[in-house]
C-alpha cells in the first residue's frame, strides 16, 4: 500500500514555488535551509519525478511540479478545513456581504463554499446591488463587508484585486464594425460605463447606448446575441465572445479594480476573518482561460491562465 504524502513537505514545497528560493522558502517555513532541502528530495522521491529546476537564481518548477502544485494547495486547504470543523473555539454568528452581481457568480461560489466548510458555525447572507448602493447600505450599517468596484464615487482603500476592463462583442457576429456602436451598460452612474464612453470620445467613435441595466445577465445576453458591444472585467468573460483591441477600433480601457469596503456593526474580529479570507481566495481564483481551440472550466480552479489578447475568441458551448 502506498504511503500518504506528507503535508508538511506539500507546505514547504508551496512556500518555494511561491518565493522562487530554497532560502526564502526556509524563513516561511521556519526550517533551515539543508531541512527544506532533505524534505524536497524525500517528496521527489515519494512522487518519482524531479520537480524543480534551475532558472537562473531562482529555482522554477517542472512541468511535474506545476502537476503537483495544484494537488499540494487542495490538501492543505482540505487540510485546514478539517481541523476547523473540529475547533471549539472557532468564529461563530452572522455575518452580511454584499457584492455586484458581474462578482457573484464567479467569486463566490469557491469563496463561500470554503469559507463555510472552514467556519460552519457562521452564517452568511449575500445581496447583489451595484458598488453605489452597497457603499449606502454599509455607511448605514445593514452591511457588514462588500466587494465593490473601485470608481469615482466610491473611495475603496482596500484593493484586492486589478483586472483588465476589456471591449467584448459577440465571436459569431460583427456588431462591433457599426459606424455607430451600440453598447450595452450600466446606468450613468456606473464607472464602466463612463471608461467605455469617454475612451470611445476620445476615439472619435460614435455610439449609442442602446441597453442599459445593472443586471449583468442582461449586458452579458445582449453581447453575446449580437445586439451589442460592452465592457466586461476579465472576470466576468463568457464562452462566445470575443475581445476586441485596437485593431479593431477600441482603445484599451483602464483596469478594474476590486476593493473591500467594511461596515462598522461591532464585529470586528469576524469582519476581519470574512475579509482576509476574501482576499486569499481571490489571490487563487485565476481568470477564464482562452485560445482559438478550447475552454476548459475544469481547469480554472488553482491554475494560472494567459490574459486574453485582442481578438482572442471565448469558445461557444
């Protein structure tokens, strides 16, 4: 019968793909260098491959570690999630997040789904409303946390996040070669909106809005039928559509950036948890992957992916 891996090589191991050093990797890790070294060679050998090679000063993983890397962050991420079941003295109450809806169903699935499975004793409630209404609702105090854009409006201190803002249309049709754009977007308050029209002033584009609406079903429907242009977080990408770039006629937009706003309800030390866990999480969720062949959903979980380029193609279903 084989042996488990031990989860204290998995750690060391993540903490040196992280780091890119042995030594750096050794103060994470709080072990000496010759240690974290021993403890390399005993994982290659339990797992039979070589799983680092030399990239100058740095050590880069193989493509067998690359293998391995995502394996090693879910069993310790199991890992913790056990021990949490079973700890008494672990977080408890109620806790209410708010987020836009262009987040919700990308982030948190994987976020609360860890979470609750690491804190079972905190409950979780979720509204989906734009960044404006959210930073109302937790200056009033009936939020706890939201995720929210950063925008004019808005000032988000803590970012946690930056993605590509970036020109969508549809890969099976040319709207996008109008004489006269039509874009689907957020009311005008919405600062997406106001990157998408002030870049296309400043091109000399001419548009017209032609859907409105903070549902991000409605925007995502109407691109991907052919009725419009938009602008979407790299996030918030969809099999059928296609970026569009300067080629094109569409300058870049300036980038999304996510934030967390906390509300001031007296529960200070579950904020911080709910927020902190927040932020891990969204470290590791990668953007959607894609080339002129193949989508694979499976694999958006713990593997890093290539930025979409202008022109690349989000394949249908």
């Amino acid at each position: 019968m084989n042996a488990p891996l031990d989860l204290d090589q998995l750690q060391t191991f993540i903490a040196i793909s992280d780091t890119g050093s042995f030594t750096k990797a050794a103060d994470t890790v709080f072990r000496t260098q010759s240690a974290v070294s021993m403890q390399m060679r005993r994982l290659e050998e339990r797992i039979g491959k070589p799983l680092f090679e030399k990239d100058g000063r740095t050590n880069k993983l193989t493509e067998e570690g690359e293998r391995l890397l995502s394996y090693a962050r879910r069993l310790l991420r199991l890992s913790r999630e056990t021990l949490a079941a079973f700890d008494e003295s672990q977080l408890e109450g109620q806790v209410r997040i708010g987020t836009p809806d262009d987040y919700a169903d990308r982030f948190l699935p994987e976020i609360m789904g860890r979470f609750a499975r690491s804190n079972p004793r905190i409950e979780m409630s979720v509204i989906c409303e734009p960044t404006l209404n959210l930073a109302e609702l937790v200056r009033r105090g009936q939020l706890d946390l939201a995720l929210v854009t950063q925008c004019d409006d808005v000032n988000v201190t803590e970012i946690v996040r930056r993605e590509p803002l970036l020109w969508v249309t549809s890969a099976s049709h040319a709207v996008h070669e109008e004489p006269v754009v039509p874009l689907a977007v957020g009311r005008p308050t919405c600062q997406w909106r106001r990157s998408a029209t002030e870049t296309l002033q400043r091109s000399g584009r001419e548009y017209r809005v032609l859907f409105t609406s903070w549902s991000a079903t409605v925007v995502i429907a109407s691109v991907l039928s052919g009725l419009a242009v938009s602008v979407l977080p790299e996030c918030a990408l969809r099999p059928g559509m296609r970026v569009l770039g300067e080629a094109d006629g569409f300058a870049p937009l300036p980038d999304c950036q996510i934030g967390i706003l906390r509300g001031h309800t007296g529960q200070r030390e579950l904020i911080d948890a709910v927020a902190r866990h927040i932020t891990e999480s969204l470290d590791n969720i990668t953007a959607p992957a894609a080339d002129e062949h193949s989508f694979d959903f499976a694999a958006l979980n713990g593997v890093r992916s290539k930025r979409l380029r202008p022109g690349q193609v989000m394949p249908g279903w």
